[in-house]
C-alpha cells in the first residue's frame, strides 16, 4: 500500500455555515492524478439523495435548466485559481442552496485508482448581526484641537443560533483608503494597526468595551494624522469542522468625522540682516484655536546649518509653563501676549549669524492639579545675517628695489592708506600673491607666497615655501602701515606681477579674531631684458716646435657676454690616437681648475710625473696649461673645456653656459725601434699541481738599441674562459725598475714573475688548480731613452693570449688515499684479533667445580 499511488480530490471539511444573502466560495483540488496539468471540474447538488449538475469547466451543456438563469447571470460561476484547483462562487445565497455539494474530476489516468469525487455540506443560517452607531452622540462631526482626547462609540450584537464571534475593528480613512487603527478579534486578543503599535503601548489608543454589546475607541493626544472619517466595521466568525475560523460576515457603520486644528509655531520675521552692534529681535507666535486654560513652553535655538536637529543646536533661551526665564546676559525673552514671545539679542556680533528656531509645547491642566504636555512644535529656521563693521582703507603697492640681472635682489612695500573709521579693536595682516605674466589675454591663477594670520604668524604658500624656509624671501613689517617682501636672489622664474591682500580683522566678544575685509592692490610687474649666454674659447699654443721631453704649453683666452661677473672654470683633456691602449674611451681629463681657483687633478695616472701638469689662471679671463718632460705616449689633441659660472643665491654659483676651444696637437717625429710582443709556453696543458711556464718575448724592428737604453713595464693578465668574454684579471707586474707586484689571489697555486733577458720574461704558476685556465696574455710599456738622457715612455703593446688547460692526474690523484685506506684496514683487522684473543682468553673462561659422589655398597634384603 506504501507504495499505491491514485488521485486525491479534496474540498473542505464540513459543515460550512454561511451566512443568508452573502457570498460563498467552496474550493475544490485535485492532485496525484496522470494526464495533463490542466484538470477539468464538474459540481453537482443535492437537497436530499439525487444530485443535480450545477456548473463544470469544460462541459457548457452541463448545467441542468434549474441552474441555467443563474448561470447565466453570473450569481453561480467557477473561478480558477490553479490548474488543478477551482472554486465555486454562489453570489447572494438563500435558504434553497443549503445541501451537499459534490465536485467531480473527469479521469484522464491510465488506471483508475483513487477517488474522483468529494462532498462538502454546507448550512445557510439567517442574517443575525447587527452594527449601529452610539445612540449618545449628539452629531456626526468633532472639531478638536491638536493634543485634545476623543472617544467614538459603536454597538454590534448576532442572535445567530450557530455559537459564532464577534471580531470588531475601528479604522480612520484619510484620502481613499481606510486604515486599522485597534481590533478585538473574535479571539478575544487587542490587535493595534500599523503605525499605532507605540500609541497602544503608551495607551493614547484603547479599545473599551461596555455594556449594551457597545466598544469605545478613545484617542489621547490626537494629531492632526488623526483627522478623518471613522467608522467601525464588524464580522462574524465561526470555527469550521477543521477547528479554523471561518468569516462569515462582515458589516460596517460609519460613526464620526473629525477634523483636528493643527497648532503651528512660527516667527513673525523671515530672515533678518543686521548691523555688528545692533541688537536683534524675533519674535515666536503660537497659532492655536484652544480656548481653554493652556500654558506655552518657549525654547530658542541656534544653528550653524539650516539641517541641524535640537540635538546639534545651541540652547540660548527657554521659558517653561510657569514663566520661569533660564538667566543670560546679552538675551532676554519675554511674553509679549498669550501666544506671542519675544527674543531679544543685544550687542550682536558676526558668530551671531545662523539660523534662529524656536521650539513651543502646550501644556494643559489636569482635573488633579497637575499640568500635562498636549502638543509640542518646532518653527522653521529664520536666517540671521549679522554685516560686519567694515573699516575703510586703501592698499598701494610699490617696488623700492627691481632686479636689472638674474639674482639681484627685489624689495616691495605694500602701505595701508586712507585709513577711516577704524576702531581700536581691529588690526591688519597681509597676503602676497605671484601671477605669471603672459602676453595677450591668457589667465593664470595666482599663486600664494605667505600669508599672515591675526596673530601676524607666517604662513607660506606653496610657492614660497621652500625659498623662505631657506632665507631667500623675507617677510617683515615695517611699521604699523607697511608690510614688505624681500626676494634676496631673483631668478627668471620669478618674473611676473606681484600684488598684495590687507585683510582687517575685527575682535568678538569671546576675544577672538575674525576676517571682516579684504582690499587688494594693484600688481606691479618684475621684469627685466634677458639675452642668450654667450661664451667663446680659445686656446693657443706657445712654442710651435718642440720634441720629447721638453714642456708643452698652451693658453686658453675665454670672452662672454650677457654674463653679470662671470667666473670660469677650467678642464684640460686630450684625445689620444686610437692605437692607444691605455684609455679605449679615446678622451683623458688630466687636470681641472674651478671657479674658486681650486687645482685637481682628474685622470692623471703618471705616479713618476704627479707634478708634470700645471694649470694656472693668468688673468680673469685666460689660463695656461703646461706639461713638463713631454713623453711620445702624451701626443694627441688638447683641449679646454669651459665653464661660466655667476653668483646665484645664498653667496652659491650657478652655472651659466660651456665652451669648448679649438684643439692643440701635440706630435711626435720619431725613428726609433718598433716594439712587438708575443706569448710562448712548451707546454700549455700541464696536470694538475705542476709549474706553468709562460714568457713574454719582447722584439724589436727598425734601429737597434743598447740593452741600457730601454727598459719595459711588464703586466700579465688572464680572462677565465675559453672565448675572451669575461673582465681580464690582473696576475701580477714588474715595472722598469725591476720590482714586483703580485694581486691576491683566492686559490693553493703561487706565482713567480722574473726577467731572464734583456727581452724576455717568465711568469710561473706553482702547484696549477684548475682554477688557473683560461686565455693569459702579457702588456709590455716599452721606455726608451732618448740623446738627451730623458725617459720616453712608448705606447703600450698588448700580446696575443695564450690558452692554459690543467688536466687532473687520476694515478696521482687516488694514490695516497688507497695506500690509506689499506693501512687503516690493516690496522683496524689486527686490532679486531687482538680484542678477540683477548676476550676469549680473560673475560670469557669458566671454572667448572664437579660435586663429590658418595660410594655405597647395596645393603642385602636379608639384612634389612
């Protein structure tokens, strides 16, 4: 059976009781069925035993001719609410359409299962309710006063004979629709409407029942919400056979309209201006049609913003039912007459503008002596606007000192003139301004220098910030009318209009300062002519003809123009010829002299020469340079490199513009030897721990030379790789005089550098790693002496490199460790038989001790 499936069709469970003369709507479902979602329905009545077809929703020959008029007209119809769902409405029912109602489902299933009809009966009673108003009240309309109380009556009572409740609920109407105000539900629960909770809670709103079947609706403190037609509307209720609550019927009747007079608190005046010093009056009337005993409570507000609630604004006056006045010094409050009250406000200053409110609450006797608050309003916000007393003056800006070059200074003096009707309590503080001076109509924002507050404390802007926290633009008074701005170095960036803000400030009754005029002054233009920096150098040599070892000397002649007190500065280079090897970059900085006449020396490198350059300032404009004992490698270009500097700000230089001079060539006719240089080693793989030979072999083309007549620097060099793609590495060195200069190095293997002829040179590596491979190559400086006895350094010659591999020796390699090992695991064997031998010698013998046995004869039976 758990698993039987057939269709359900349901409807409710009886009996239904209706009322005579309403409208009845029974619903009938059908589910668990097979076919499509939209099922059919078919109802049928019956008084006694026959059934008689009322109406079905897809037959519309189903109804039988008792049924048809009414059909027809709409009073019995079928109303859809689902597909498996329907109900039957029967409009106005009578006495005659009490019975039992069927409502069937034609089959569209596979198989018939379940059931496809259900019963319903259903029972017509008469029309017992009845709802009237209260016979007491004299008329249909109640003219209160915002605060006042009102009660609204209503009598409702049933003779039904069914046991049925009664569920009375009073609504308002406002507009088109009717609103719940309080219930008693035929649960016998108080149920209030929406929005009236918090009133029901407070017990503004009760619902009161009394005799005579009457429910009393009282209303405290009434609103002008609370206006509105009032009528009390009833329904019966029965519990069905289900045990839920059924609505049979439902009544109305309508009681009362009641208008309430709404009480509004204005001020007379709208918004107010007035004069610092004058005294200010508003006044607060309360509009009210209550012609009882009522007392007013006046508060006065004030606010900064129009929006702020009486929790932001500032409390100046009250006066409570009794007419007790909170104490003030500047503001009284008064009673005009019985709804009118008067703020007074004297002395007023600017912080008194804002916004002005006033805040009024009705308070009305009670019969036990006490008073008790009806109504409470708050007005809308006056605008109080308090002018200011403006002193009259005027500004005049003037330049006592223009700039004519860059860094001059420049000085302004910005005076208050003119000055009227100024009071003792009012002072002056300046503001200077900067605006980029553009040609046609073009504005620019102007820019705020400083500024000064009432306390006269500086306040940079963001343009001169920096400049005055550093001393370059200075900000005094100089005396009570005179404000000055000094730009101790002026620069180009600061061309432009320049004007200054006076600003009078006035002093309010809590000793605060406050900005009541600004006057500005005309701009004064700083401006002057500029023109392009010009800077021509040129450099002459002195001695036309010389050769090696005599001093070169140069000079450098230097002319500006549009340059205030120039200075320059100094630089020497030369250009080497591309065969040079000792600066690839092709450009040397020997020797440099600034501006202060400070000599250093740049790229210099010659330790045997450190006084072979001079430089020296001849005159304002022109230096000399010269370089003594002159060797072959010092040929090439030289050059002057220039710089004009002026003063610029803080007793600093600024550079102006660079010059470059002519070149000077410095060439030497020789016809001595030529130099060659190359690498040789017997044998460039070697093992590992052996001596790498490798000699540096020096040749010589062209006119021979006594071995005494030259004399060579020799560096060795090696690039750890097999392609030339890493930095070279200094081995070691030995300079002309034969001493010896070796790099520290990281690994075992040492190195040797020695001279074993007048051209040739060993370097040895001791004890090679492998760590030592790579490409090794040799530069040789060649110096030759000349007739003269002099020196002459040549250029230097770099040697083809040479690739070194070390290899391991595997023999030599394993041949200690496996001589160790066979003597440890000699030694470690023997001692292994010697602890054996001797464990089993002492520690492990045992003394075995045997017990004596007694020997005895066998005594004889006969014995015994």
């Amino acid at each position: 059976l758990a698993f039987c499936r057939g269709r359900i069709v349901r409807v409710p469970k009886g009996p239904l009781i209706r009322v005579v003369g309403t409208e009845v709507a029974i619903p009938c479902s059908v589910s668990d069925y097979d076919g499509p979602s939209e099922q059919n329905f078919d109802w049928e009545f019956s008084r006694d035993t026959d059934f008689v077809r009322i109406v079905s929703t897809w037959d519309s020959t189903f109804t039988s001719e008792e049924y048809q008029k009414r059909v027809g007209r709409g009073d019995i119809k079928l109303r859809r609410s689902s597909n498996d769902a329907v109900e039957l409405v029967i409009r106005n029912i009578q006495p005659a359409d009490q019975g039992r109602y069927k409502c069937s489902t034609p089959s569209t299933d596979a198989t018939v299962q379940g059931n496809y009809d259900a019963e319903v009966q259903v029972k017509v009673i008469s029309d017992g309710l009845s709802v009237s108003g209260s016979k007491a009240r004299s008329s249909t309309s109640l003219r209160l006063s915002e605060g006042d109380s009102f009660k609204l009556r209503c009598s409702a009572a049933t003779t039904s004979a069914e046991h049925t409740h009664l569920h009375v609920t009073w609504q308002a109407r406002s507009g088109s629709s009717w609103r719940d105000i309080l219930s008693l539900t035929h649960e016998g629960k108080f149920q209030p409407g929406p929005g009236y909770e918090e009133r029901y809670r407070s017990g503004d709103v009760r619902l009161d029942t009394g005799a005579n079947d009457t429910y009393g609706l009282s209303v405290s403190q009434a609103s002008s919400a609370d206006g509105g037609a009032y009528r009390c509307l009833v329904s019966e209720w029965v519990r069905g056979a289900d045990s839920a609550w059924q609505r049979i019927q439902e009544k109305s009747v309508d009681i009362a309209t009641v208008s309430i007079q709404r009480t509004d608190v204005v001020i007379s005046t709208s918004n107010v201006s007035v004069t610092e010093r004058d005294s200010l009056d508003l006044t607060c009337n309360i509009t009210t049609d209550r012609s009882g005993i009522f007392q007013a409570e006046v508060m006065w507000y004030f606010s900064a913003s129009p929006d702020d609630t009486l929790a932001d604004a500032q409390l100046l006056l009250s006066m409570d039912h009794n007419s007790v006045v909170s104490d003030s010094t500047l503001i009284s409050l008064s009673h005009v007459d019985r709804n009118s009250y008067r703020l007074l406000v004297r002395d007023v200053d600017v912080e008194d503008s804002g916004y002005y409110f006033c805040e009024a609450a009705i308070w009305v006797p009670l019969h036990n002596g006490s008073w008790h608050k009806v109504v409470e309003r708050t007005s809308a916000p006056v605008s109080v606007v308090v002018t200011a007393l403006e002193p009259d003056y005027d500004v005049f800006l003037n330049a006592s000192k223009t700039p004519k070059f860059s860094d001059d200074p420049t000085e302004l003096n910005c005076r208050i003139t003119n000055v009227q009707d100024t009071e003792a309590n009012i002072r002056f503080s300046v503001s200077w301004y900067y605006r980029q001076h553009l040609p046609g109509d073009d504005a620019v924002a102007e820019e705020l220098l400083a500024s000064m507050d009432a306390d006269w404390t500086l306040l940079p802007g963001d343009r001169g910030r920096e400049r005055i926290q550093n001393g370059e633009m200075i900000l005094s008074k100089k005396s009570a009318d005179t404000f000055s701005l000094r730009i101790q170095w002026t620069s180009e960036s600061d061309r432009g209009d320049y004007f200054c803000v006076i600003s009078a400030w006035s002093r309010h009754r809590n000793n605060s300062w406050v900005k009541s005029k600004d006057v500005t002054s005309a701009s004064v233009n700083i401006f002057w002519a500029t023109q392009d920096y010009t800077l021509t150098v040129e450099a002459v040599k002195l001695k036309p003809f010389f050769v090696a070892g005599h001093t070169f000397e140069m000079t450098c002649k230097v002319s500006s123009k549009n340059i205030k007190t120039p200075r320059y500065s100094v630089l020497i280079t030369a250009e080497k010829p591309l065969a040079d090897q000792s600066n690839p970059n092709g450009t040397t900085r020997i020797i440099s002299l600034s501006q202060d006449s400070v000599v250093r020396l740049e790229d210099w490198t010659d330790q045997t020469r450190v006084d072979g350059v001079v430089l020296e300032k001849v005159q304002e404009n022109e230096f000399r340079y010269r370089m003594y004992q002159t060797q072959v490698s010092d040929a090439g270009l030289y050059r002057c490199v220039v710089t004009a500097w002026s003063p610029g700000g803080g007793g600093m230089w600024r550079e102006a513009v660079n010059g470059l001079s002519n070149p000077i060539q410095i060439d030497f006719q020789t016809s001595g030897p030529v130099f060659n240089v190359s690498v040789h080693s017997d044998s460039p793989t070697i093992y590992q721990g052996e001596v790498a030979d490798l000699l540096c072999i020096v040749t010589m083309e062209g006119m021979p030379l006594e071995p005494d007549d030259m004399s060579f620097d020799v560096s060795w060099f090696a690039v750890r790789s097999f392609a030339l793609d890493r930095e070279p590495v200094l081995l070691a060195s030995l300079d002309r005089r034969g001493i010896v200069t070796q790099s520290r190095r990281n690994g075992s293997s040492d190195l040797s550098l020695e001279r074993i002829s007048p051209l040739e040179f060993r370097l040895r590596v001791h004890g090679c790693q492998d760590h030592d491979f790579g490409n090794h190559y040799c530069v040789v400086t060649p110096w030759v002496r000349s007739a003269t006895g002099v020196w002459q350094r040549e250029p230097d010659i770099r040697a083809k490199p040479i690739f070194l591999s070390v290899k391991m020796d595997v023999l030599n390699a394993f041949k200690y460790p496996l001589l160790i090992g066979i003597g440890l695991a000699t030694v470690i064997g023997l001692l292994s038989c010697l602890i054996g031998y001797c464990s089993s010698r002492w520690c492990c013998k045992k003394e075995v001790q045997e017990t004596r046995r007694e020997r005895r004869r066998l005594m004889s039976m006969e014995m015994d």
